[in-house]
C-alpha cells in the first residue's frame, strides 16, 4: 500500500472511531454550563455545549423543570426564604449539614449566604460531570432522583442507594450541579477530594484507602463573596468517625449554624453521639424538625427553644421516638405554624421545626484554616475518579420492606399513624 493510500485509511479509520463516540459537545465547557444543562437551564450563549440544548430530549427535561420547580418555588422556597430573613441571624456563617445527602437545595434556601457549607450523607460523591449526547439520554435519571427532594423535601434512603450508583450521571455531583445552578448560584471551580486521617484536605488521586472521599465546590452569588461547599460520603456514627478524619477536619471550619431535618432519628440513639455533641457545641444556631437532636440534649441554661408548626409524633417507620415533651413544649409556647412543609411530615399543616438559639454568643467569622487543594480533579468533561471507600451504613436507619408501596401513598398512611409514644427521650 502506498504512503498515500496508508495516510487516507489512517484519517477514515480515526473519522470512523470518532463518529462512533459521538459528538464532543462536552470537551471545553465549564462547570457551571454543565449544571446549568443539566439543571435544564440555557448555558452560556458561547459555550461548547449550546448546541446540545437542541436535542428534543433536553428540551423535554427542560419542561419538566420549568413546571416542577415554579410549584416548589411558590409552595416551598420563596416561604422558607421568607421565614429565614424574618428569623435567622448571622447566615454568612459556616453551616453544618449532617445527614443531607445532595439536598443543597434546602440548606440554600435558609442560608443562601453562608461562607462554607460543610455536607454529609452516605451517597458516593461521583465523577465531575460532563455533558454529551449520551448525558440527553441519562437526563430523566436527575428527574427520578430528585424526585422526592422536590414533591416531600427530602430523599429517599434507600431510593437514593439505587439511584444513585452506576451507570451515567451516577453519584451525588449532578444533583448538587442542579440544585446549586437552580439557586441561582455560578460555580467556579469543582475539585474531587479526600480527607485522611489527620483531617488534611488532599486532592483524590493515587491509593485512596482509609480516606473519606468527597468534593470541594467553589461558587458564587451575583457579585458576591466566594462560598465553598463541601460534600464527604462518610458515615458519622460514632465507629465511623473513629476510624476517620472528618471532625478533625470539620473542627477546622469554626464555629457556625446547623441545619438538620429527616435525619432518621439517628442521633437520638447513642452510636450517634459524637456527631450531636459536635453539633451543640459548635452551633450558635440550630434549625431542626424532631428527627434531628433530642429535645432532652438541649440543657435549658445554655439554649432558648423556639418551636414552629405543629408537633404530632414521628411517622410509623419511626416507632419509639416520639418525644411527649417536646409536644408539651410547642403547645405551652403556642408555636406559630409553618407556612411551607419541611421533613417526613411534609405537609405544611404537619410540619414542625425547632430553632433553638444559643444564650452564649460564640465567636463567629472566617475560619483562619484555609483549605485549598493542590488541584482540581479536572472540570472538563473526560473526569475519572478513583474508586470511593465504600462507607458501612449504620444499621439503625431503617429500610423500608422490598414490597412497599409507592412513595406518597406511604407516606400518607403513615402520618395517618403516628408512632406510638414509648421509650421517649
């Protein structure tokens, strides 16, 4: 074969190869036109993927957001917002979410302007994701994910396990790219993460053993100051955080607010206790429905207790956690009701909150530990992560049977139910 005709097979065969991976829409965009994409929202009018937004299926995930979330905004955020302006004080500082999984949309909506927001769940972290035409075809996979997050305000555990793992868009980042572009929020720098031992922020490259993997966020809002979110799959029982970094890095961010609601209950039992005597400790304000702390862990000298909604026991999944003094104290200080449901009771008229307020005022502000990472993973569209530490589930969150009926029929006859009183507190 002449050089000629070796040349002209050389450039069919790469032209072949390349039509088979599809077009490379993806290479080049940056974060925030990928979660603004995947969020069905435009990107920017120059970035590689705009062509991408003509596909029919995006534009039917488009749809699908652009009527879901006008419902959620009316019913839920706008009223959550309005009741953080008219009840919270000092929300630029570091918020503490435990047990919250992707669910930034919620941590955002009381404290849009915190500096750092520090993250928990058991859900992996995943890959930075891309966007090409194969991510058209994974687009309804966001849609069934946060499905419940949008109708109940919170997720499904084990809905969230399934869901979640493998296969394209997997892990806990396209939801966190959604929420965080839906919040109206421009992401500017995405870096995969892990935590050893010491609590040292390294970048997650290389063996990965023994470490708690996660993913650091870098965003802003309008003109505002730079936020940093950061997300660990790690378990935050009491043997979990023994065998980790994670508070020692966490007591590195300083004091701040906590946010805790549809936490199973977890911290009412003692394998959690490490966890809630951090929360109490480095809180200067607490917003919570009654899964979160028990009522009994609050000392009456150290914190003023303000309830919100109406308090009816927890849901049947729930059984024993009831709390009768907690009931006794949202209808002595006639709690005001919620305008917008939050937690396993989502319904607004059942709803209930805790905004407990520390009576000494500790010292708030910029942590001085500054974490940068040497470099981000990547933010382009060919991202690969090494294989996350697969933390153990604690076995007290409770599954539901594999035969359970759909998810709001559930629900519903649940809170028709409630749990019985018992072994209270």
């Amino acid at each position: 074969m002449s050089l000629t005709n070796r040349i002209a097979a050389l450039v069919a065969g790469a032209v072949i190869a390349a039509a088979a991976q599809g077009p490379t829409f993806g290479q080049g965009a940056s974060p925030d036109d990928v979660a603004k994409f995947l969020a069905g929202m435009q990107p920017s009018e120059n970035s590689p993927i705009a062509g991408l937004t003509r596909n029919s299926g995006w534009q039917r995930h488009a749809r699908w957001f652009e009527s879901n979330w006008d419902t959620l905004e009316k019913r839920q955020l706008s009223r959550i917002r309005a009741w953080s302006e008219r009840n919270l004080k000092d929300r630029q500082n570091t918020l503490y979410y435990m047990f919250s999984g992707p669910d930034f949309l919620y941590a955002n909506a009381f404290y849009p302007s915190a500096n750092i927001y520090l993250m928990s769940g058991l859900e992996p972290v995943g890959a930075v994701p891309s966007a090409t035409e194969r991510t058209v075809g994974s687009l309804p996979r966001i849609q069934q994910s946060i499905g419940s997050s949008l109708r109940l305000s919170f997720f499904i555990t084990n809905h969230m396990r399934s869901q979640l793992t493998g296969g394209d868009l997997a892990g806990t980042l396209p939801i966190l790219y959604v929420y965080i572009a839906r919040s109206g929020k421009t992401i500017r720098e995405v870096s995969l993460v892990h935590l050893d031992k010491d609590g040292t922020l390294r970048p997650a490259n290389g063996a990965a053993r023994g470490m708690v993997p996660g993913v650091k966020i870098v965003m802003t809002s309008g003109n505002g100051p730079p936020q940093t979110l950061y997300y660990f799959r790690a378990d935050v029982s009491n043997g979990g955080l023994a065998s980790t970094g994670f508070l020692k890095f966490a007591s590195t961010l300083g004091n701040g607010n906590s946010l805790l609601k549809s936490a199973s209950y977890l911290m009412h039992s003692g394998n959690f206790t490490q966890i809630r005597d951090f929360v109490l400790q480095r809180s200067q304000q607490i917003v919570q429905d009654d899964s979160g702390i028990p009522l009994a862990s609050f000392r009456p000298e150290m914190w003023s207790l303000h309830p919100f909604g109406a308090y009816l026991g927890p849901i049947a999944v729930f059984p024993g956690r009831g709390q009768p003094r907690l009931g006794e104290l949202f209808k002595k200080a006639k709690a005001p009701p919620l305008e917008f449901g939050i937690g396993y009771r989502h319904r607004g008229h059942d709803s209930n909150l805790l905004f407990a307020v520390r009576k000494d005022h500790l010292r708030l502000g910029t942590p001085q530990a500054t974490h940068s990472v040497p470099a981000p993973t990547t933010t382009t569209a060919t991202s690969t992560s090494p294989p996350e530490p697969r933390p153990v589930p604690p076995a007290t969150i409770p599954d539901p049977p594999p035969a359970a009926p759909p998810l709001e029929q559930e629900l519903a006859a649940e809170e028709r139910a409630p749990a019985p009183a018992e072994r209270q507190e």
